[in-house]
C-alpha cells in the first residue's frame, strides 16, 4: 500500500510513496565550501509534487542511488510544514529523509508518473503572480514561466567578492515579453540553444523568478527580490529628537540600488533581521517616485515597506551581489557642481567621493547656541586637486581608525553622501544623516585611485594596513 503525496502531513513518520525524482539541486553556503544538504523534487502518479531535504550524513548514504528523472520508493520520512521564501513548490509540506529513511531504486515500475511538473504563470501574469503567500502571509513561492527565447546577448564577466562570476541575459516571449539573467553554472543548461546554429524558436521554461531592482516602478507591490543591504541609517528630526523611520540602501546583483525607508512601527518588526552587509530575500513592498533633497542613491524609484512586507535573511549568502556601489565624482567635478548652486540651495543628489586623508588638525571646540560643538578638519586629495573636509561630533568618531592608527601610507577613503558646501567663498565637504566614510575599501575606484598615485610617484608601493 503506497501513500499519495497529497496526503502526507506532520502525524506520522512510516509514510511510503512511489515517486519520481525532477529536480536536484544542493544547498551550499555562500561561497560554495561547505555543501549543506540536498534538495529534491518529487512527483507522483496523482500529478502532485513536494519539495524534499536531506542534510549531507543522509544524502551521503543514498547519493549513489539517486538521479534526476529516475523512479523510488520512499518508505519512513518526518513531514514537515514547508517555510521560508521563494518556496519551489505550493505544496503545504516538506519531507525530510533521515536515518530510518529507506530508498529504493524502481526499475521495472510502469512509467505513469509524469517526467515534471510545473506550476506555470503567463509572463503577462508575473505582477500579479510574483507573490503568494500562505494564510499567514509569512510564505513566498518562486514561479515557473515558459517562453520563446529571443535577443540573447554575449556571455558576460564581472568581478565580485568571490572571483569571477558569468553570466548571460536574454528575452522571454509569450506574446508578452520579459528580461531574463542566467547566472554561472544554469548558463550549462543554455548549452543546447547557445551551441544551436539553427534559426528556429527555442522555448524554454524557467523556474524561481527574482525580479530586479532596476525593473522596480510603481505598477503594483507584489514584488520580489533579493538584494544587500550595504548601508542602515535612522532618520531624524532637525533637533534629533524625534525618530522619523529607517534607511536602508539596497544592492542587486546587477550592481543597481536604491532606498528603502521603514517607518518606525514597521521597522520595529524588522530591526533585529537587518545587518548591513547581509543579503535578505525581500517581498511585497511599494514603491514611489523618489524626492527630497540630498537623496544617497541616483534611483528615480524608492521603497517603502509596510504590513505586508516579509524579510528573509539569505543563510547562504549570493557571492554575486557586490559589497558596495558608490557614485564617485571626481574633487574637480564636485568644484563645478558645488558652484553651480544658487546661494542656499539643497541639492537633489548627495556626492561620493574618493581620496587621500591628509592634514588631519586637532579636534576644536566652538560655543553655540545649542552648547559645545566639536569640529574636526582634513583635506581629501586626489592627487591633483584637494578639497576640504569638515566634521562635527559624533561624525568625527568616523574617521577615529585614521586618527588613532599607524598606516604606512595616508589612507584612502570613500566619502558617501556627503554634501558639497560654499562657506567663506570655499567649497567643502560636510555630513548628512546618510553620510558613511569608509577607509582603505576594497572597491574598485579607490583601488583604481591607489595605483595611479603610485604609478604618479605620489604614493608608496601598497604595504599592508592595521
């Protein structure tokens, strides 16, 4: 007597189920060194399909057995609710193989077991589909799409933390039309159409759908994606005693970010998910026009999450999505720019910028009317024009590392968000509330910046820094 996967729950253990295995895929962390289990796919006659887990001691025992497309008896397995995002499959339970687990390979079983399934959604149909939730809102699934393959472009590289990572991009078409990113080892799966000289459609189907910041707009809130929160900052009022909400910047792999902002009874949820530096898997948010003033990021488009919003942290972390993304201009553009203001004026877009900290003068104390003030000044140099810096108060407690270390050369530093000012007829540079100044970052415009001052016989040979 075998068992329907339809009607296994959480009440017993001796379940045994006659299924197919569609779809293998390991779970690794983030730079693929440590395999942390196996996951599987498994169909049965009834045309029903849950999602299975076996951690590395079991899936060691049973691995040799095991492949894509092939037909198995499971007998004893614990069944679970299934949890987390970007789920493959609805089905409302999980299995997970264990100890007591047996597998039986089925040779000769009549083959009336579908070779897949799929739980496909229109392209025209992604907005509203890109979303669902089980009926406590906390449970996201990823979504199968078919579609003509058209416009594939070349092969691509970039750099990320982890090395080299490919990947390609191409449009999906069903009569509506989608963009689509194939990354590193899936472009295997391309292999067929990119080796195919023959002009004649290929259709393919595509499964777990991750939209991309770039694409976000204002249509609608079912959105997904995943991304790194590179920089976490409170907004306050102008006296700082109110808490407004919380900032976040957002990275995608496609090098792209924007804000986001939480308001406070929403971040309350959230502030013991968030780290900067972190991945998240982030669900169901509105997005709007960005506006105001002094804006970190040169996105047209701003998230505002809500009640609805769930975030995931990302246990394996995407080596793919960068550390940091920065919008550097250079000191002489940040002369024209600052002086192409008219007297008074806020900015739209906040400025970073990238140089060598020198002449660093004592911290001073100036009387106001709010009490002491503390002011701190250096000069940020290029190389080729220098520009001055001034910070007050607690910001000076950013650039404490410089102050306090012993560096073999004088560091340099990526001013983020900092605001290009005239005081006295001078331009400088000073702190809003998202400002960040990070030192000796392993980013490419200050790399860049290093060797040509050392190429220019204005910098020593790279030494190691504290």
């Amino acid at each position: 007597m075998f068992d329907n996967l339809a009607s296994v729950d959480t009440s017993r253990t001796n379940w045994r189920i006659k299924i197919r295995v569609t779809r293998i895929w390991p779970k690794s962390t983030d730079n693929g060194n440590i395999f942390r289990g196996m996951n599987l796919i498994l169909l049965d006659s009834e045309d029903f399909h849950v999602h299975a887990f076996a951690i590395p001691e079991i899936w060691n025992g049973i691995a040799n057995i095991i492949a894509e497309g092939n037909l198995y008896e499971f007998f004893n397995f614990t069944v679970i609710e299934a949890t987390g995002p970007l789920r493959p499959v609805s089905s409302n339970y999980m299995i997970r193989l264990n100890q007591l687990t047996t597998v039986n390979h089925l040779f000769g079983y009549p083959v009336f077991i579908p070779r897949n399934k799929f739980e496909l959604s229109d392209i025209e149909q992604i907005n509203d589909f890109a979303t669902l939730s089980d009926t406590n809102g906390n449970a996201t699934y990823a979504i199968d799409v078919v579609g003509v393959v058209e416009t594939i472009e070349p092969v691509n590289v970039i750099q990320t933390h982890y090395g080299p990572r490919q990947f390609i991009r191409f449009t999906l078409y069903d009569g509506s039309y989608i963009k689509v990113t194939v990354w590193n080892q899936l472009l295997e799966d391309l292999d067929p159409i990119l080796e195919d000289n023959v002009e004649h459609p290929h259709i393919v189907i595509l499964a777990d759908i991750i939209h991309y910041l770039e694409a976000l707009d204002s249509s609608k809130s079912s959105w997904r994606i995943r991304v790194r929160v590179t920089r976490i900052w409170a907004s306050r009022s102008n006296d700082g005693n109110t808490f407004l909400g919380m900032n976040l910047i957002l990275l995608d792999a496609q090098n792209y970010h924007v804000c986001a902002f939480v308001v406070p009874y929403v971040w309350e949820v959230f502030q013991n998910i968030f780290t900067e530096g972190n991945c998240y898997d982030i669900n169901s948010f509105t997005t709007t026009q960005a506006t105001g003033k002094l804006r970190p990021v040169s996105s047209n488009m701003m998230i505002n999450f809500n009640q609805n919003t769930t975030v995931y942290h990302m246990d394996n972390q995407p080596n793919i999505v960068p550390f940091h993304k920065f919008e550097l201009k250079d000191i002489a553009e940040v002369y024209d720019i600052a002086r192409s203001y008219v007297p008074d004026e806020i900015p739209t877009y906040a400025i970073d910028v990238a140089g060598v900290v020198k002449d660093i003068e004592p911290v001073s104390v100036i009387q106001t009317i709010i009490g002491d003030r503390y002011m701190l000044h250096f000069s940020l140099s290029d190389g080729r024009h220098s520009i001055k810096v001034v910070l007050s108060d607690d910001e000076i407690l950013m650039l404490d590392q410089i102050r306090n270390g012993n560096f073999d050369n004088p560091p340099i530093i990526i001013f983020a968000s900092c605001r290009a000012h005239i005081f006295e007829g001078n331009v400088i540079l000073k702190c809003i509330q998202s400002s960040r100044i990070y030192i000796d970052p392993p980013y490419k415009g200050a790399i860049v910046m290093r060797q040509r001052l050392i190429d220019e016989g204005l910098y020593e040979e790279q030494k190691d820094y504290p």
